[in-house]
C-alpha cells in the first residue's frame, strides 16, 4: 500500500488556499466553502496530492507532512513571504537537509532537500 492522498485541516480556507499557493505554486480544486482539492507540480491531468479541510480548530502533533525542495534556502523565503512561521531550522539530518514551518492554521509541516 502507498499513501496516496493527504487532507490538511485548517481553520480558513481562503487564507490556506493564499498562502500554499504563494509559498509552493499549489493550485486548487474549489468544492464548496469548506473543502478544496490540492494540485501541486507533479501531479496531472487534474489529479489531485490532497486537499484543504475546514475545521473548528487545528491541533499540532499528529503526523508531520514533509514536502521536498530542490533549493531549501529559496523555499524558507518563500514560506515566510507567504506567511509561515519557521518554528526549527533549517538544519541538517542524515540525508540532507530541513526545516519545520507552521502554516496560517498552525499546522506543523517540514520541507526537506537532499542537499
């Protein structure tokens, strides 16, 4: 089995749908005011990575998302242009290198590069 699709809860969907867009070059599927489709670069023909939740309220610690970079340092800037918080890094692991951000909701995610 493989892990085919993730749904990020956040609190407003409007500043979430801003703020991955600007921050990663995210697209979205709208379907409705509480729920929108997540398309990122790798996907295709109108498939979608995931997609945005609304919820109430947003709790830290389930399981972290990690995305991939090619140029870490460009995608620091970009999150905190976009809005994210940088709460560690970036720093190295073995493999490569990461950071942690929160989002507009105060979700938790990290971005990583192998180099």
């Amino acid at each position: 089995m493989t892990i085919d699709y993730i749904e990020i809860s956040v609190t407003d969907l409007a500043a979430a749908k801003a703020f991955y867009g600007e921050a990663f070059g995210w697209e979205f599927t709208s379907y409705g005011d509480e729920y929108a489709g997540i398309r990122t670069a790798a996907e295709e023909g109108g498939d979608e990575a995931g997609g945005l939740n609304i919820v109430d309220e947003v709790t830290r610690g389930g399981p972290l998302v990690l995305l991939y970079s090619d140029d870490l340092d460009a995608t620091v800037t970009s999150v905190t242009r976009a809005g994210g918080q940088i709460v560690s890094g970036p720093y190295e692991f073995p493999g490569g290198r990461r950071f942690h951000f929160l989002d507009p909701s105060g979700n938790e995610l990290g971005v990583w590069a192998s180099q």
